[in-house]
C-alpha cells in the first residue's frame, strides 16, 4: 500500500510539473499580481464616490473612475468565497447610491499595476515576447459581458483588451483569458520602479472609450480602444449591485495553473513594498522613531520599516502623533518622514513641536488608538 501511495503522489507531482511546464512559467513565484488572494487589507473598508477618482481596496487593487455624477459605494475586504478553493477573503464592491446612467467620457474600473522591473521575463517589444495567462474567480449580482484590458504605459502606449461572461447571478465562476505577446515596435517596458502593466477590469464604459477592437492582439493605446467590448454598466447602475473578485493570479504562458497560495507574511511583505500604515494604538511608536531635540522647537531621528519601499513615500498622518520621553508629551504640529535613501528601511523623520528640552531623547508615537502614519509608495 505504501508503495501504491508513492506512485500516486509521484504521479500528482509530475502531472503538476507538466502543467506548469506547459505555461513557461517557474513552480513558484508565478504569479505576477501580488495579493491576488485578497488576505491583505491594511486600509480596510473604503467608501468610494464621484468626487473620489481612485480609492483603493484590499492592498494593491484600487477603483479609479472619471466623470460620474451620483455613484456612491465600497470597496471592501469579504469572507464570502468560492467553494473547496482555499481562499478566505474575496474583493467585494458594493453600489449603495447607483449612478443614473453612464455618459460619453465617463467609465469605472478595477485596477492592479505591477511594477516594471517585475515584468522583464515578458521580453515585450521584442520577437521572444510572451503570452500571459490571467485568471480570477467572479462573482457579481449582474449578469453579461465584460472587458479586461491589460495597459502598458512605458515607451509607446500599448493595449490589449479582451472580455469574459459572467453567466450566472451571484454565483462564484472561473475565468481564464490568454493574452498574446507583446512583440510590437515601443514594446518594451523599461526595467524599473515604475508602472509596467495596469490589469483593469471594467464595471462601465462610456461610449467616448469603446470603438476600437483589440482583442485579437497588442494595438497603439487611443481613448476608443480603452474599454471596447463592455456590454454592461449595471453594476455601478443598480442600487445595492455588487461584484467580488479572489484567486486573480496572472502568469507567463498560454496555461493558467493552480492559484499559487503563499504565507499571510510574504504577501504583507510585498504589499508593503507600496504601503504602510503603522498600528493605530495609544501611545504606539510610529514605526519605531527615536531622536532627540536638536532645539527646543524641533526633534529630529530615525524609525525603521520593514521593506524597503518602492520609492520615496508620501506620509499621511491620522490623528494626532506626539513625541514623548516618558516624563512629559509634546503634541506635533508638523511631522515628516522619507527615506534614507533608495532600497533603504531606515526613514529620516522630523517635527516641530514647543516646549522641548535641548538635547533630550525622545520617541514619536500617537496619542490615541485612532492615530497612525501611513506611508504611500503606490504605483
């Protein structure tokens, strides 16, 4: 029996090797969407409006809209899955005021950008370009047809938009599209930091943005190529509509493979890379400051990330932040932080505060458990 047992596995094992063979792809890190799985959700449930063009959601996906007059909703990190799939979390959006009806040069969308330098075994604007594999699990309240492009910035603007059925209501389905190699003159995506592909799957499309087919392959990027092919706008049209997303995992090759789980831990890692939000705890240090008053009126130090970021952040502060020593507080009027210097996890941190005694130490830290700071890297 247990000579039996060996050969089965020793066959699911080969069967899995041959399948990931068949995508060109590698047996792990094969997904080049981080956080597919939707486990990471530093920033919580969003509200997202017609005044707020980009709103981001569980880590490294965000809605981005333009010209809508009275959409209101979420964006929000959910439990309701697919089924036996091992997943625990699905993206969820969620209309609660419906937009009265999609014009010309309005459209909404769903959003993951992968960094450039990610993206270089793709070999685009090259004759050894290769094709990817996109596939996701969706669930939404609204049935019909609807567009997924893929969108590269770098050199010359390039496009590939393709679409996908949800058949069912309110049923969770798998979807898988290829998209074909990018080998056309501009292709190339510059091996750096910055944005290389934009994935968008489309919730509504104005008519000023379908007219121009790309779905048989890469094309110059105009305005009519962005979302041709949508056939439906119901969800952001459709008071209490919704549209889950989980398993999005796109890979080298013309064979979507298994979705490729990893720890809680590696994925927080790589979601960091672009954001960080420190605890929102009273009196919690603000990733790890520690300095001292260079006057009386102002503190200067250091604190300590866990990744270096993709680039020098933007610092957001929530609530109030104060420097202390354990004797007496001092509330900041201003407070600042960046990099050391690139590939750094050390930040250069300052404030401004009164009151302060010469040369003493302090740490910075906030002064309720609604206050944290946040560090935003996003592409």
């Amino acid at each position: 029996m247990s000579l039996a047992r060996d050969i089965a596995d020793l066959a699911s094992v080969t069967t899995r090797l041959d399948t990931v063979g068949a995508s060109s792809g590698a047996l792990s890190n094969r997904n080049l969407i981080i956080n597919g799985s939707q486990i990471v959700n530093q920033r919580g449930t969003q509200t997202v409006s017609a005044s707020a063009t980009t709103q981001f959601g569980p880590d490294r996906f965000k809605l981005i809209t333009s010209g809508l007059d009275n959409f209101v909703g979420t964006i929000a990190q959910d439990s309701d899955v697919p089924s036996g799939s091992g997943f625990a979390n699905s993206l969820k959006i969620t209309t609660t005021t419906a937009e009265s009806a999609i014009d010309a040069p309005e459209y909404f969308y769903l959003n993951h950008t992968i960094e450039a330098q990610n993206l270089q075994q793709l070999a685009y604007g090259t004759s050894s370009a290769k094709k990817v594999t996109l596939s996701f699990w969706v669930k939404s309240t609204i049935t019909g047809t609807f567009a997924l492009g893929l969108y590269k910035q770098d050199n010359t603007t390039q496009i590939h938009v393709k679409t996908y059925t949800i058949n069912d209501a309110s049923t969770w389905e798998y979807k898988t599209i290829t998209f074909g190699a990018n080998a056309l003159s501009g292709g190339a995506i510059a091996n750096d930091n910055g944005a290389g592909i934009e994935v968008a799957w489309h919730l509504a499309v104005g008519s000023n943005f379908k007219g121009t087919d790309t779905s048989s392959g890469w094309a110059s990027y105009s305005s009519a190529t962005w979302g041709t092919g949508q056939g439906t706008d119901a969800v952001i049209t459709t008071t209490n509509a919704t549209f889950q997303i989980t398993g999005c995992q796109m890979e080298v090759g013309d064979t979507a493979t298994d979705f490729e789980h990893e720890s809680f831990e590696s994925t927080l890692r790589k979601c960091q890379r672009y954001y960080l939000r420190s605890k929102s705890q009273a009196y919690a240090s603000l990733f790890g400051g520690v300095g001292w008053a260079n006057q009386t009126t102002t503190w200067i130090g250091k604190g300590q990330i866990p990744v270096p970021m993709r680039a020098s952040p933007t610092l957001i502060l929530t609530g109030t932040a104060r420097i202390q020593n354990g004797q007496s507080g001092h509330t900041i009027s201003s407070l600042s932080m960046g990099l050391i210097e690139d590939n750094s996890t050390t930040l250069s941190m300052g404030c401004a505060a009164s009151g302060l005694t010469l040369y003493r130490a302090y740490d910075v830290d906030g002064d309720s458990g609604s206050a944290s700071a946040q560090l935003d890297a996003e592409l």
